[in-house]
C-alpha cells in the first residue's frame, strides 16, 4: 500500500467502483444461472452492451459523483475539519441529491445551491434513468427544505452504502476520521434510508474507506467499523452481517456459493458484508470485482462498493484498461477523485 501515492488509490477507488458499477449493472436483474447462460461459467467479465453503449454506468455511480461534488463545495465554504464544515455539509448534500433527483426528470419546488453539483448537471451520462431505487426518488420527492434531516421512514436498502465513498476519503487524515467518516456517512444515508441498519452500514461503509485511504489493511479498516458500530443502538444487523463476512472469508476458496450465503446486496448490511468478503478473499482487483458482480443479486452496488476497496488496495494500474478505457464519465470520476485528495494533501 506505501508504494501507492494517495492521488493514485483515490482515483483508483472512484474509477474501479465506477467500473464495478458498469460490469455489474448488465446482470443486475438476472439469476447467477441466468449469467452463466448468458456469459458462460465464468460469469460476466468484461463489459456487455447496456441499452445503447458498453461500460454504462448506473445510478450508483451517479449518486457517488454528487456526494463527492457536495462535500467538496462544503470542504470549500470552511476549509481545515469535518467540524467546521458542520453548517454548511448537510445542506450541501441535500441539495446534491435534489440536483439529482431533478436530472431523473422530477422537478422539485426547492431552491437549491450550485457549485459543482450543479455543473455535473451539465453532463449528459448524468442526466439518464439508470434504475435509480424507489426509496432514493421517493424520499427526496418528498423534502421541502435542504435541511439533512434524518428521513422518516424504514427503508435500508443499499441506496446510502454505494454512495458515501466520497465522505471516506475526505475525512482521511483528519485526527478522529474514523469517527467523522462514520457520523457523516450516517448523515448522508439518512436523507434517503430511515431505517437503522441503512444509516449504520453507509457509516461502516464511509469508515473503511477512510481507513483504507490511510493506509490501514482491510482486516483493520473493518475492526475499526466494528468498534465503532458497537457503541451504536441499532448496530446489531450490520454487525452480524460484517462478522459474517469475516468467517466467510475463511470458509475455502472465493466461490459465488459464499458470497450468495451473505445476501443478494438488496438491503445495506448485505451489500457491504458481500463487498467485504469479495475484497478480503481475491488476490487482484480484477477478481474481486468479477467475483462481485455474480451473483443472484444487487451486481452493480456490490461490484461498486467493493472496487472502491479494492481500488484503495491495489491502485490504479490494477484496473484493467479495458475497463478504463470504456468507461463512461471517466474523466468527470477522475477529476473528483483528484480534487478529493489534493483536499487532503493540502491539510
């Protein structure tokens, strides 16, 4: 991990999420029986036609590139800790995702704040339907303000734990980021998911990709989430979904068979404990992204959320090229991921 300058693992993380996402996002509604037919016993590899190009990605790309977008801008309004981008981070986010919620083609009766959320409106990849989940769209529809209250309702469906990448490695570094990670990863999933387990594992979520941008190994990241979800009332799902996959990893080789014994990566605790596991058990980027994304279930989010780990483990040049060089929004992903660390070198 030293070898890796942290400009390399952070565009590493977006790109190899994004690229997740895109290989994912093909099978996301098919049965691992489905993807054998369809792609032969190896699964899906390589990056299939999805509607009218290849390396497509979905709604959880999309919502990651608006996270990050929002907590540059508040980064920006009050410069130097998580602490003092207090006021101005929750509205920020809130109006990022309105931003988005408007690009799916539902307007909303808000004012909402510009900067680079709304540049990102210019980009036609990010002006598209791409399966975005019903709770997402619903819960934003329904806000009439941009305060980041937490939303009511019960929904812990994986929508917070894809997104809040962006929040791990900006908290990375600071002095307490494994708490400010998981406090803000929390905020920033509650806007959609009410539910505590969809708040809780986004946190998790957020606090192993600070870890792992500080160079932590992923045994030590997910020790560190562990802690900190412990000391938390209504830690008990994610909790057990995480040690699950721990003793998952130990259980033979990597197999779609296990993975499938975790979930289908519909709900948070899911998504995460599959994206720990297929990060834990590969020996390359590459197989841990493809192991990811078979399975009878949520491909493109699980795929997603562990290329971002394993981005941060293994770094740019672990990407294939034939990944990157389809990849849609690609420049977009990487100018974010650039702007996320150089934030973080300059402190």
């Amino acid at each position: 991990m030293d070898r890796l300058s942290a400009h390399d693992r952070y565009v590493a993380c977006l790109l190899a999420g994004a690229a997740g996402d895109a290989l994912g996002g093909v099978v996301e509604f098919m049965t691992l029986a489905q993807i054998h037919r369809a792609f032969g016993p190896g699964g899906i590899t390589q990056y299939s036609m999805d509607d009218d190009r290849i390396g497509r990605i979905t709604d959880d790309t999309q919502m990651t590139l608006y996270t990050a977008a929002a907590v540059l801008d508040a980064e920006a309004a009050a410069p130097g800790s998580f602490e003092r981008m207090e006021p101005n981070v929750g509205r920020e986010l809130s109006s990022a995702y309105l931003h988005w919620l408007n690009s799916q083609g539902i307007a909303t009766s808000v004012t909402l704040l510009g900067g680079r959320a709304l540049r990102l409106r210019a980009i036609d990849a990010l002006n598209h339907e791409r399966a975005p989940g019903t709770t997402c769209l619903n819960a934003l529809a329904a806000r009439i303000g941009l305060e980041a209250d937490p939303i009511q309702n019960d929904r812990k469906g994986c929508g917070g734990v894809m997104r809040v990448a962006p929040i791990g490695l900006l908290a990375a570094g600071l002095a307490d980021a494994p708490r400010v990670a998981f406090v803000w990863g929390q905020r920033a999933a509650a806007i959609t998911h009410g539910h505590p387990t969809g708040y809780l594992a986004a946190g998790a979520t957020a606090v192993i990709i600070a870890e792992l941008a500080s160079g932590r190994s992923l045994h030590e990241a997910v020790a560190t989430a562990l802690t900190l979800l412990r000391s938390t009332p209504g830690h008990e799902e994610t909790t057990a979904a995480l040690e699950q996959a721990l003793a998952a990893a130990m259980d033979g080789a990597p197999s779609a068979r296990v993975l499938e014994s975790l979930g289908a990566g519909w709900v948070a605790e899911e998504a995460l404990a599959m994206a720990v596991y297929c990060a834990l058990v590969s020996s390359t980027l590459e197989a841990g992204i493809v192991l990811a994304a078979n399975h009878s279930g949520d491909s493109d989010s699980t795929a997603a959320v562990a290329g971002q780990f394993l981005g941060l483990l293994y770094g740019l040049e672990s990407v294939p090229s034939r990944w990157l060089d389809a990849l849609e929004c690609r420049s977009t992903i990487t100018d974010l991921a650039l702007q996320l660390a150089e934030v973080v070198a300059a402190r």
